[in-house]
C-alpha cells in the first residue's frame, strides 16, 4: 500500500484530506473509491477501504455455537456496535478528501493536522498529541532490537 507517516489535515468542514500519494495507492489497490471511516475506542479513526471493512466484517460475523465461541460472539458483537457507533461509510472526493462522522471527529479530536499511518488493511488517523504518545509506547528495547537484527531488519 503505502509505507511510513503522512501528514493530512481536517478542514472546518470535517473532511479530512489524505496526501496525494495516499490517494494514488488507494485508487491503485481498490477499483472503488468507497471506505468506512470508524474507530472502536474513539480515539484513533480508523479508515478501511470497503472491501477491507467487509472482510472484517466476515471475521466478525459468525454466529457463536459453543461456551467459548459465545464469549467471543459477545467481543464480536461489542465490537461491531463500537464501529458501527462510530463509523460510517464515505467516499472519497476527486481532491482525495473523505468526511469524518462528528461523533468520531469530536471523541478523537481530529480537527487541522494529523498524522495517518497504513496499517495492515486501513489507515489510522490521529492527533499530533496521540502520536507523540504513540512513538514513546512504541519505542524499541535493546531485546527487540536484538529480536529484529535476527529476523533481518
């Protein structure tokens, strides 16, 4: 997809615009320009490509059959509510521009500049603030420097 941190803005309107190069990788992986913009902490927005999100809905989907499987149909389920609370579905605009949900735009704070970041199947946006704690939560031990010079990095 795309690799490393960018640097988007929310304008007064609500709509957060994604760098030109994002856009680009986005038009180039997905024949769609439909995403679902959530979050499930409201905190970090999290913004899928439709096809992506349907995936996680499949995952998330399954009725539960067994004592364990119904405890996970209930983590399922909370998490389903939280993103549909959330989330909702966008396009994204020919300026590369998707509106955030005001629920998701007033709990995570999103307003002016913020940080994105592809993870896995959907970029992550956050506050500059998020983001700086996100780098100290995140910083590397000298045993996983050691873990990561064996798996070649």
């Amino acid at each position: 997809m795309f690799r490393g941190t960018y640097n988007g803005n929310v304008d007064d309107k609500g709509r957060l615009k994604l760098p030109a190069s994002v856009k680009r990788s986005l038009q180039g992986r997905y024949s769609s320009a439909d995403l679902f913009v959530t979050s499930i902490d409201g905190k970090l927005v999290k913004i899928y490509p439709i096809k992506e999100w349907e995936l996680v809905e499949a995952t998330l989907s399954p009725t539960p059959a067994g004592p364990d499987q119904a405890r996970d149909g209930a983590l399922k389920h909370k998490i389903l509510f939280q993103a549909n609370r959330f989330g909702t579905e966008q396009t994204l605009d020919a300026q590369g521009r998707c509106t955030l949900p005001a629920t998701l735009r007033e709990s995570a704070d999103l307003r002016g500049a913020v940080k994105l970041q592809w993870q896995s199947n959907h970029i992550i946006a956050m506050t500059e603030s998020l983001y700086s704690q996100a780098i100290e939560d995140n910083e590397l031990t000298e045993n996983d420097l050691q873990l990561a010079a064996n798996l070649g990095l």
